[in-house]
C-alpha cells in the first residue's frame, strides 16, 4: 500500500527549509512539487495503494532521477525489471532499498500504511510528503510536511506539470548500480550448495519462467522472505501474501480465490510445510474438487519442505539469541506429494537441486494442479539487508552452544553472508 518517491539531499533539504515561508499560497500539487524539485537523491516507494499508476509513479521517478522501493503487498505495481526499482523495503527486503531510504532527505509515501518506520529515513532526516487516498492513513507514520488526501494516479498526474527533469542523474546512475549487484548477489547466494536443496535456488529458477500472466501467492514464513528478495515480476503478475497481519496459512487459498477470479491464468504458491500441515493439505482437496472447471488447469503448489516452523526459529536466533527449541520447532515428516498423488493430482518430490528446473517447466505445462514437495535446508537464513558483517558473525556466536543445528546453520549462514563481499562481475 505504499508509494515512496523522491529523496532530496541535506544541501537541498536546507534550501528548501530557508524558502519554506513563500509557499503559503501554493496549490498542493505545486507545494509538493517545489519539495520534490530540490532533490538531489531521489527516493521513492510503490505499493497496492499506487496500483494503477504505473505510468505516472514512472515518469516522476525519472523527471526526478529517483529510484522505486516497493512495499511488499506492492511488489507487482512496478516490475522489477525496470533498473531503478530496487525491490522490497522492510526486514524482507533487499540491500538496495535499505540503502536507498538510509541515504534520502526528502521522502514523497503515496498510499502507504507501511508501518515499520526503523527502515524509512530517521525522523529529521528527510523532508517528506503524502498521498493517500484513505484520510485515516495520514501522517500515521512519519512526520510529513505535506499531506494530500487523493487517488494515486489522479494526484500524481496534477503534480508531474510541477516538476523539473533532473540534469543530475548520478543519484539514479548509482541506484541503478545497486540494483545490477543485488541481483547478481541474489544469483549467487542461490547457487550456495545446501543439504539437500537452497530454498532460493527454487524461486531462483522458477523466476526466468514465470508467465507473464502468472498470480503468485506465497504464505507468511520463510517462503515470503524469498518470495519478496528472489522474484523478478514483470508484465502483468500479480502476487499476494497477508502483508499487514503475516497470518500463517493463507497460500493455498488465496492461491484457490486467485484460480477461481481468473480462472484462464496460472496461479503458483509458496507454501512451507508447516502452514501446509495446519491448512494447505485441506485445500488441496479443495482443488481436487473445482480444477476441472478452471480454463487453465494450472494451479501449481510449491512446498518449502524442511521439517521446521523455520520463520519463528531464525526469529528465535536473531532477536533472543536463542538456540532452536526443537519441542515447538520440529514438525512432523509428511509425503506432500503423495498425499497430491492420492487426489489425483500431478505432484513431484524434489531432493536433488538440479532437478528443480526440469520439475518447473514440468508443472508449468501440466493438464492439471501439480505439488511440488521440494526439501530445502532449515539453515539457510534468511539475513535481514541491513545486517552488517558484524552483526550477522555476533548473531552467529550466540546460537552457537545448544543449537541442534548448529553446525549447518553457521556453515550455511556463512557461506551465503559472504556472497555480499565477493566479486561480483556486473556491480
């Protein structure tokens, strides 16, 4: 539900501040316009609430030089193929975007109820203005200067004849450099070899051939940490996941609600084992039921199978510095896949990596819904993009007495940490 658009930087910032008496009169797209116009860094969001707008969050990002951070609920309404998009903002978010609001001083939020305010520009940082179209969401989290209670796409349009194209684009120029090497180090970090499968080597490989149609879902846990770092959307996916609540269980029937909207396009979730055990075995019986009247069969279920609540236990390690309690955490082993096969539907177990490409263009030219049963590492962690060297080495050593996984988990953990510090051919 977020747009954030343009950063200014701190000289701008001060000019701006020195002019602020003049603009009593200003119609609002004006007013926003004369912030936005000082930037020399631009920094700017999308999520769900800029859906819609894609032409105009565009162009305003390049009158301005700036780059796009996207919400999570928000990842489909820019692709991310576009060179200045640096992807998700958050503690599931890329390195780009934390870099990108880190560094800002002038922060334009369209429709965003984002709440996490640790990872946009400290208070006093930047100046900052809003668009939203809900009354209730304004100035709920960030000290705006300017508030403008407005559709995306009609405000935006009143305030693109406001602005000037920016002569300067090395603010764009190294965003976009940023980008190319956070790609390039997610490429790497797949191809880290794991016991038995990297869960990103499987979003990973489905990425280059997702349809451009496709509706991805993925449930809350460690699936949605990949979802939000590993998938390139483009043309005109769509994806969803319980952005706000992160409810466990969702995947599977939203991934139903999806086939049953559009029932002519392929729908894919991501579903760990654990949700998969509390609801998605349920629901594929549902699927078993109403498939045959879907226009495109293609429903493929993608489960991380690991045998952990593995979101809750890396939350556990990184937050208390706590070892895996393996009482509450170990689940018990299921046959996803034959469970599928016994309803008649397409289903493969994976446990062999280079296996996983084959099995994608499989399910994806399947007659009927596929399970996909992929057992992927509990180790591998999920590092959050701000976690310095550091930290993540700090973060290492207070596991390490008592955690049953110990031994995976640091060398995993390691090897995949230091993809971020190795050569990297294009960044």
């Amino acid at each position: 539900m977020a747009t954030f658009l343009p950063a200014l930087s701190t000289s701008a910032a001060r000019a701006m501040a020195a002019s602020s008496g003049a603009m009593a009169g200003y119609s609002m797209p004006r007013l926003e316009g004369t912030i936005l116009n000082a930037c020399s860094g631009g920094d700017y969001g999308v999520g769900t609430g800029a859906r819609g707008a894609h032409d105009e969050l565009a162009e305003v990002a390049d009158l301005l030089g700036a780059g796009a951070a996207k919400a999570l609920l928000g990842k489909d309404v820019l692709s991310d193929e576009l060179p200045w998009v640096t992807g998700y903002i958050g503690l599931l978010g890329t390195r780009p975007s934390y870099e990108l609001m880190r560094d800002c001083d002038t922060l334009l939020t369209v429709g965003s109820s984002f709440p996490y305010t640790q990872f946009l520009p400290e208070f006093g940082q930047a100046r900052a203005v809003q668009i939203d179209v809900d009354g209730r969401m304004i100035g709920m989290r960030y000290p705006y200067e300017v508030n403008l209670v407005a559709d995306a796409k009609t405000a935006l349009r009143a305030l693109i004849p406001h602005l000037r194209r920016k002569e300067d684009r090395s603010w764009r120029e190294g965003i976009e450099k940023n980008v190319v090497r956070w790609w390039e180090t997610m490429e790497m970090e797949a191809k880290v070899s794991a016991d038995p499968i990297n869960p990103l080597r499987m979003f990973s490989e489905l990425s280059p051939m997702l349809p451009d149609d496709a509706i991805v879902t993925a449930d809350s846990g460690s699936a949605a940490n990949w979802y939000a770092r590993c998938l390139k959307f483009r043309g005109t996916m769509r994806g969803s996941l319980s952005g706000t609540l992160a409810t466990m269980g969702p995947g599977v029937p939203y991934a139903i609600g999806a086939k049953f909207a559009h029932p002519r396009r392929p729908v894919i979730a991501f579903v760990g084992d654990g949700a998969m055990q509390m609801n998605g075995m349920a629901e594929l019986i549902t699927i078993k039921r109403y498939w045959q009247e879907w226009g495109d069969p293609r429903l493929i279920v993608a489960v991380l199978h690991n045998n952990d609540l593995n979101q809750v236990t890396w939350e556990m390690r990184a937050m208390a510095g706590s070892p895996k309690f393996a009482e509450s955490q170990t689940l018990p082993d299921v046959d996803f896949a034959g469970f599928a096969a016994s309803l008649g539907l397409n289903a493969m177990a994976i446990k062999d990596p280079d296996e996983l490409g084959d099995a994608w263009r499989s399910a994806l030219s399947a007659d009927r819904p596929t399970v996909l049963d992929v057992y992927t590492d509990p180790d591998m962690p999920p590092i959050p993009p701000h976690a310095t060297w550091d930290q993540f080495k700090a973060a290492t050593s207070a596991v390490l007495a008592g955690d049953e996984d110990r031994a995976g988990f640091v060398k995993v953990g390691l090897k995949t940490k230091a993809q971020e510090f190795l050569p990297h051919k294009k960044g």
